[in-house]
C-alpha cells in the first residue's frame, strides 16, 4: 500500500483582481481553482512490523514523574507522568512534554535559554540521580547551586542517560519555590497509568 501526499503549487482558491484591474471592468472577485497533483511517496508497514517497532521503543525510555511546586486542592502533589527515550537534556524533555521548568522565569529574556548561566532552571532530582550524567564544570561553578544540596542540578546541563536507558526519575520542579514535603513512595506507578491507555 502506498502512502499519498497531496501538495498544491498554490492556493486551492485565489481571488484573481489583477485580472479585473486590467480590463477596468468594475465586478465582483471571482475564483480560480488550481489543479491538485498527487504522487506515493513511500509504503506503509505491516501491522506485525510496526508493533515490533514499538515495543522496542517502549522498552528503551526513561519514565519521568514530574513533582509541581504547588499542592492540589485536596493536598496531594500534583504529578505529572512522562515517558522520553535517553541521549537528551532534561531541559528539553521537559520543554517539549509541557512541563513548566521556568515557572517565573518563563519569558525570553528572563532565562538564558539553556546556556546554564541563569540558573533559574534548577530541579531536585528526587529519585534516578544515576540515570543523570556527573555535574558538569558550569553546575560546580555555579553560585546558585553552592548553596544547595547535591541532587539540585541545572536542567539545561543534565542529560539523561542514552538512547537505550531504561528507568524511573522522579523531578521536583521549581525546588526552591516548593512549600510543602511530600512523599514520593506513593506516587502512582506508571504502569498502571500505561494500561488505561
């Protein structure tokens, strides 16, 4: 089975004026349709090939549990589950799933986009401190993180294992703005979420 693309060399519909302008004829717009072309461009996999593809995939990512800095209503924290594969910072893990890492911070020019000079993309590792690589130059020279425990690191410099770690991370997010303790031990595991879906 072919896959089909659709491309057009312009818009289906365009309001044609210039031909109006040119004969000085006063009426109303008209439309002009273009041809659409189609061409295959590659095969669709079997069904067998494709659930194969994606257990291997499954199996070599890293599962994240993301820990807000704000309680819920009823106490609890709210926790947001993720799963990405290794070989990656963790700041763009978090940037790319919709988890907020900057929280004031988050505008422009508030942040040096991942260049580790801010230090305003600071989390706690909780759990999963060996997925991480060592802390690099800029992290132990940093002013910001001498002040904290070890397990604080600077989101834009931690990169996560490689593409065919495996494991679970738990992230306090915004450590320094946290007002509560919590218990990570009763965070739901990510497998019962997996089976829902």
């Amino acid at each position: 089975m072919k896959a089909i693309e659709i491309y057009s060399s312009s818009a289906l519909a365009s309001v044609s004026r210039s031909c109006i302008l040119k004969n000085k004829k006063v009426a109303s717009p008209s439309l002009s349709f273009c041809r659409t072309k189609i061409r295959a461009v590659g095969t669709v996999p079997e069904k067998a090939s494709v659930g194969a593809a994606q257990v291997d995939e499954e199996e070599a990512s890293v599962k994240f549990a993301f820990v807000s800095s704000v309680l819920l209503p009823d106490g609890t924290p709210d926790v947001q589950l993720r799963k990405a594969c290794g070989g990656q910072k963790l700041r763009d893990i978090m940037l790319d799933a919709n988890v907020e890492l900057y929280g004031p911070y988050a505008r422009p020019l508030l942040n040096c986009g991942g260049g580790g000079t801010c230090g305003t993309c600071l989390v706690e590792v909780v759990e999963g401190k060996e997925l991480l690589n060592p802390r690099t130059d800029k992290e132990n020279n940093h002013d910001e993180l001498k002040r904290h425990p070890k397990n604080w690191r600077l989101a834009c410099q931690a990169i996560v294992g490689k593409s065919d770690s495996r494991g679970m991370m738990v992230i306090q997010q915004l450590p320094e703005w946290k007002a509560h303790e919590w218990n990570y031990r009763g965070l739901p595991p990510i497998q019962e979420e997996e089976e829902k879906e």
